[in-house]
C-alpha cells in the first residue's frame, strides 16, 4: 500500500492551487454575493482544460480519464478556494463530458464530447423534476417517438449550469410498462426549439453556480440522440450519479481544508484573555475534529477514486465518501465560524462563505439520507 | 531554430531565511520553486514559437530535485529539458554556473547536428543569489551578443533581433543584432501562463528530462563547481537593523506635522 502522490499529481495539485489563488481568490467574495461567475476565470479554466479534465486528449480533454485521483485533487484544491467554480466544472465534466465519452457513439462524441472538453460548450445533466428529487423514479418528463425525432414535455428544475449550458443530458420517461416505467438519457442541444431557461434559482450557498429550471414543450431530438440505449437511462443515471459523487466528495475536501486553514491561522492570531485562543482547549478540540474529520472525507475520496481507476466497485465507498466529506465540510465549516466569532459571520470572512457553501453539499448528488438508505441497503444485503 | 531556456530552482522566497550561527541559507522544509523570471523566459519562448515555429529546450543546472522545475517547463510547453547535475557541479559560483551552462548548450547543439538558428533566453536574475550574472557571463562563454534587461522582444525575418532593454525605467534602449543571441528578461515582458491540465499530463507521460553529469559534458574540474568558483564567500548576514520605526499618532495634520518636524530634525530636509 502506498499513500504517496505520483510526482504527476504532485504538480496538478500544485498548478491548480497557484492557479486558483491567483484567479479565483480575490473574486470569490465579488462572485458569491452577485451571483456571476467571472469571465475571465472562465477563459482562462477552459484554456488550462477544467472543463476537459477526464477525457482524453483525442476528444479535446486533459488526458485524465485514467487518473480520477488527479480529478479529485483539481476539484479539491478549485473547491478550496471556490466551491462555485469547483461545482461547475466539477458536474461539466463528471456528469455530462465523461458519459459521453463512457457511453456514447463515435458520433456522438465527435458531435458532442469535443466542444464540451474543450470547453466551447458548457454542459448539464438533468434528472430532477419538481416531484421527483431523492426519488428519481417519479421523473416526469416524458418523450414519444414521431418519425424520426423523440418529442419531449415536461420541466426540471435545480440543473446545474443548467442556465448557461449548450448541452444537456435529460433523464426522460419514455415509456410504461404496467407498474414499470422505461427511462432514456437524451443528448440534447440547447438551441433545439421548444427548449427554454426558466427560473435562476438564488441559493444559500455555491451562488455564483448557475442553478436553473428548465423547461421543454413539444421540443424535438433527433433519434440518435440517446445516450446508452433507449430504456436504460436509469441504470446509466445511476452510474453517472455514482462517478459524479466521487468529485462532490473532492468539493468537500477542499471546504473543510479550506475552513481548517483559516481557522489555525485565526485561531494563532487572535488574542483573548491574554493568549491567542488556540491556546484554549476548547479551540483546540475543534481543530482536532476538524483534521480528523477532512482526513477521513479526503482518504475515502481517494479511494473511491482509486477503486475506480483500478475498475473496481466504487459505488459504496463513493457514497460513504460523499456522505463523510459533505458532513465534514458541514462538520468544519460550521467550528471555523464558530472560531472566528462574531468575524465569522461577517461577509469579510471567506468562512461564511464555505459555511453556507457546505451546507449545500450535504443536499445535491442525493441527500445525507438518501446515501445512509444505499449504503445501509448494500450493507445489510452484502455483509461487511 | 532552437531557444534555449534557462531555469533555475530556487527557494520559495517568502520563507528564505538565514542560519545567524553559520550564516549560510537554511534550505531544510523550504518549498523550491522555479525562478520566477525564467517563467517570463519560457513565456516568451513559447509565443516565438507559436508565431513562427520553433524548439524549445529548458536547461537547469543543480541537485537531482531540480527535475521538477524542468517538468514544470515541459508542462508549460517546453519540448525538452536537461538537467547538468553532478556533485561535481556543487558549489558552483555563477562563473562556474554559466561555465556548466554553456557546455550543456554546446553538447546539445553539438549533438543535434544541424545549423539550425539558436537563442538563449534567461531570467534576468534569479531571485535567491540575484547577481544578474549568469545570463551575461553565459553570452561570454558561447561568445555570442547579448541583451539583458529585456522587456520588449521581437524577431524579424530570418535573424534580425530587436529588443527593447530598460536598465533603469530613464534608461530605455532599443537594440539590433542578429542571431544567435543571449537575452535576460524582466518580469514586464509578459504574462507566463499557467501549463494547462493537458500539458502536465503530457510531460509526465511523453516527455523526460534528460540528466547530464560532469563528464557527459567533459567538463574539466578547473572550471566547474567549486573549484572552478572565483567568487570567495567573506560572510552572508542579515542586514542589522538601524534606528527604531516611529508610530505617529494624531489626526492626520498633527501626523504632517510631526513628520516634517522629525524630517527637518534628522536634516533629511
Ligand atoms: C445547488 C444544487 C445543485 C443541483 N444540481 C443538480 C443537477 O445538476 N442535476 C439534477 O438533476 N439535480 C440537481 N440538484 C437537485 C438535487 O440533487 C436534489 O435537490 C436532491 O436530490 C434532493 O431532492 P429534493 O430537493 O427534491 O429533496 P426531497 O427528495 O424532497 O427530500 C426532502 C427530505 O426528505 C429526505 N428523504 C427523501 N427520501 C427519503 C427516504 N427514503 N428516507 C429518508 N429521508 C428521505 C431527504 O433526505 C430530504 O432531507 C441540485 C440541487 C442543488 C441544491
Ligand atoms: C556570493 C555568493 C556565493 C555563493 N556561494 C555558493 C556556494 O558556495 N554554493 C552554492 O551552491 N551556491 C552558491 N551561490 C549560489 C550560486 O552561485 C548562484 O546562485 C548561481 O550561480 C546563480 O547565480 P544567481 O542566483 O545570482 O543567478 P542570476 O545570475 O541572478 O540568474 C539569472 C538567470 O540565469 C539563469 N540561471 C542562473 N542559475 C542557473 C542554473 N543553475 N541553471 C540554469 N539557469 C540558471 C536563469 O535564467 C536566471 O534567471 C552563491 C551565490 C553568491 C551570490
């Protein structure tokens, strides 16, 4: 066993964090509170393939298709600094650019997967409707074939990047058998008409995400623009949630490191009753769990990734990653707040940020709930 | 035609500190970074190459760990990279750095074997030894011109050279010459970029740097490393602090009024 970063991952760690404190860092307030993703971050993340991060070079990506630890590590240190950014390109590529490349045709990679990996094009998947959240079966959506083209109707809502995608990918019903209802993942381009942004949704955290309702009326797909096979979009749904968890899980890390940090430094710097309150056990209790709560979230991180490279599976252990990471981030921001007292609530301190930011974590890519109810059912089925 | 790089690894700089007992660098636990002048070398080297075409060859000289700087200018763009290490380069002053340089840009040119047009492009100095020495000293060793302080760069036609050089900010010269030629970049050149995700995946997978010991280069004792120093060094020491800061307190015209007091006071005016 070997715990140690290849000297490859070593450098994409560090590029990343260079990267991020130059670009990102003294944005990030700016962008939280007007809700904007700033355009030459932008730019400058999809010359340097954020947005082609795990698909290989032949596709227009970074080449890291292969290496999900190094995937982890740029979602991590990008959700260091802003979990904005690392949601955006974090869901681009691990939900829509890789089952492209996973599951799609040659054509459909050349139509679709390049521009997305080069980041022309800015991707979301779709499988939340109004009634149907943790319970992706009550999907509503639905599509009948008409010559050659699939007509779809219905609505989703709380897409990410759902408002300034070109390509989306729509988990849709289309079909019903008695009781058993037919899914299907659609490859569809935003200009197709009959496709509209609804609402932008204004959130507790992770603002400066887009985050928006969709809605489509009598909007026409080609037919080979399903992804995977029609009638098995959910068993890909599920497998596409199951690698996107593992990059929700590397966003935590980078929280919780992100809250630790500023922490030890606040914690060394501030003085009362004569001493800075590190000194304090009770300040120092909390920087304890703290460590140990985001060491824990960041080796499960890595082994869900690792498990994945190596074609293992990862599903439990990803869920288990992104259920301890998300409460972790939760876990730590919540202590770095409570550490940097009435500071801490004040929007000048980036800890209010991570604090509203991790809380959403533990509520997207399936709720604290919902990942205890899968591994508790894989558990008890399994054994141990 | 093939551009030369020059990088050096050099100690993160905000963390440099000085041993007061045996005055020398305290390097342990210091995070290394590559210059950050010869960022603005391989930036400039890789727009030449995306106008026009060309090789760039990253070329460091120091301890094995070096390696990452080179990987670090592989990832930016830089098509090969050597590193002339050897315990026999250790010590080395910047006479007996630049001496090591130019037999390693020499045996590359050597070895490639053609006659094809070169430059070499350097920090202009490097943020830890900082005696602007090693471009100019180089320029002498392969006997080719040079142009330090360069902060505008242009290359015409097959060989003509224009570079704007700015000594000091009064001191702003334009000058003309041909390849091959030495020149040492400031910071206000350019931009570097960062190398994207790709590159770094990239050099790790399809490119190495190549390691050159002492004889590789047949380089002769007398002239490289220690030996080959000119330099002696008498003592390195943290300046000792003069005087004592002065906080002034007040509104601000009692602040005005106190500080042209002190000034008049220490005949400063
Ligand atoms: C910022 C953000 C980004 C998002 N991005 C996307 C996206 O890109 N694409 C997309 O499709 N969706 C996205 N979502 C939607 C998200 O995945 C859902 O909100 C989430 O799955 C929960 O669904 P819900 O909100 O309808 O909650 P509900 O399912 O209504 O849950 C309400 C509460 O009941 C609990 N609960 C539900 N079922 C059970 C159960 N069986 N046992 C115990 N408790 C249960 C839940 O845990 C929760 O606490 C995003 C959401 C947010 C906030
Ligand atoms: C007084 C003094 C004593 C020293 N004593 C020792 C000693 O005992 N032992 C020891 O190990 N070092 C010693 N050094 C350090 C060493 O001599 C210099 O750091 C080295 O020669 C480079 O000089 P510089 O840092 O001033 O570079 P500069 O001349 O300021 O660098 C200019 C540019 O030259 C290029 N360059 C410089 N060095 C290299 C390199 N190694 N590889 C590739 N390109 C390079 C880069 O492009 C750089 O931007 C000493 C330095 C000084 C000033």
């Amino acid at each position: 066993m070997d715990f140690s970063l290849t000297k490859k991952q070593q450098m994409i760690r560090k590029i990343t964090r260079e990267f991020s404190e130059e670009y990102i860092a003294h944005i990030a307030e700016e962008s939280d509170q007007n809700s904007q993703l700033d355009p030459t971050v932008m730019k400058e993340m999809k010359r340097m393939k954020y947005f082609g991060t795990c698909i290989p070079e032949e596709y227009g990506g970074a080449g890291l298709h292969d290496d999900t630890i190094s995937f982890c590590i740029i979602t991590e240190e990008i959700g260091r600094i802003d979990a904005s950014w690392s949601i955006t390109t974090g869901v681009h590529c691990s939900v829509v650019a890789y089952p492209l490349y996973i599951f799609g045709t040659e054509e459909q990679k050349q139509e679709f997967l390049i521009p997305l990996a080069k980041g022309d094009k800015i991707g979301a998947f779709c499988i939340t409707e109004a009634n149907a959240g943790s319970d992706a079966g009550g999907v509503e959506t639905n599509a009948y074939l008409d010559g050659d083209e699939w007509v779809i109707n219905g609505s989703k809502i709380f897409a990410t990047n759902g408002g300034i995608a070109e390509t989306l990918l729509l988990v849709v019903k289309t079909g019903e058998k008695g009781r058993r209802k037919e899914f299907t993942v659609f490859i569809v381009d935003a200009n197709t008409p009959g496709y509209s942004v609804g609402v932008r949704e204004d959130k507790l955290g992770v603002r400066a995400s887009n985050t928006s309702e969709l809605v489509f009326q009598d909007m026409r797909v080609p037919k080979e623009n399903d992804l995977g096979g029609i009638g098995k979009g959910f068993r890909i749904g599920l497998q596409i949630l199951d690698y996107g968890r593992i990059l929700m899980a590397a966003q935590c890390v980078g929280l919780g490191q992100a809250a630790i940090e500023a922490s030890i430094k606040y914690a060394n710097e501030r003085v009362q009753f004569g001493q800075p309150i590190g000194k304090f056990q009770g300040i120092q209790w909390k920087i304890a769990d703290m460590g140990v709560a985001v060491e824990c979230s960041r080796l499960l991180t890595y082994q869900a990734a690792w498990m994945c490279d190596n074609k293992l599976d990862y599903g439990m252990i990803g869920s288990m990653a992104k259920l301890k990471a998300s409460e972790a981030a939760m876990q730590a921001t919540h202590d770095a707040v409570q550490i940097h007292g009435a500071y801490g609530l004040m929007k000048a301190y980036a800890v209010e940020r991570y604090f509203r930011d991790a809380k959403m974590a533990e509520i997207y890519e399936g709720t604290s709930e919902i990942q205890r109810m899968v591994i508790a059912q894989k558990l008890l089925r399994r054994g141990y | 035609m093939k551009i030369f790089t020059c990088i050096k690894q050099v100690p993160g700089i905000s963390d440099v500190k000085i041993d007061p007992k045996t005055n020398t660098l305290i390097r342990e636990g210091i995070p290394s970074i590559m210059n950050p002048m010869d960022k603005n070398a391989i930036e400039l080297a890789l727009s030449i190459k995306e106008e026009r075409g060309a090789e760039i060859i990253a070329i460091s000289m120091g301890p094995p760990q070096a390696e990452n700087v080179l990987l670090e200018a592989l990832s930016m763009g830089a098509d090969k990279a050597y590193l002339l290490t050897d315990r026999a380069f250790a010590g080395a002053d910047t006479l007996a750095t630049s001496h090591a340089l130019a037999l390693g840009i020499k045996k590359i040119l050597k070895d490639s074997d053609s006659n094809e047009k070169y430059m070499v492009i350097c920090g202009t100095q490097a943020i830890d030894g900082d005696t602007a020495q090693v471009g100019p000293e180089l320029a002498e060793d392969l006997d080719i011109p040079q142009i330090t302080y360069v902060q505008k760069f242009e290359l015409k036609g097959d060989d003509k050279v224009i570079a704007e050089r700015a000594f000091r900010s009064e001191e702003i010269v334009v000058i003309e010459t041909k390849l091959p030629v030495l020149i040492s970049v400031l910071k206000e050149i350019n931009t570097p970029r960062f190398p994207s995700m790709l590159g770094i995946v990239n050099a790790y997978k399809k490119k190495k740097v190549v390691f050159l010991d002492a004889e590789a280069l047949k380089a002769e004792k007398a002239y490289i490393g220690l030996t080959g120093s000119k330099t002696e060094v008498f003592k390195i020491f943290i300046p000792e602090r003069k005087g004592e800061h002065v906080k002034l307190t007040g509104t601000i015209e009692e602040m005005v009024k106190t500080l042209c007091q002190n000034l008049k006071e220490d005949k400063i005016f």
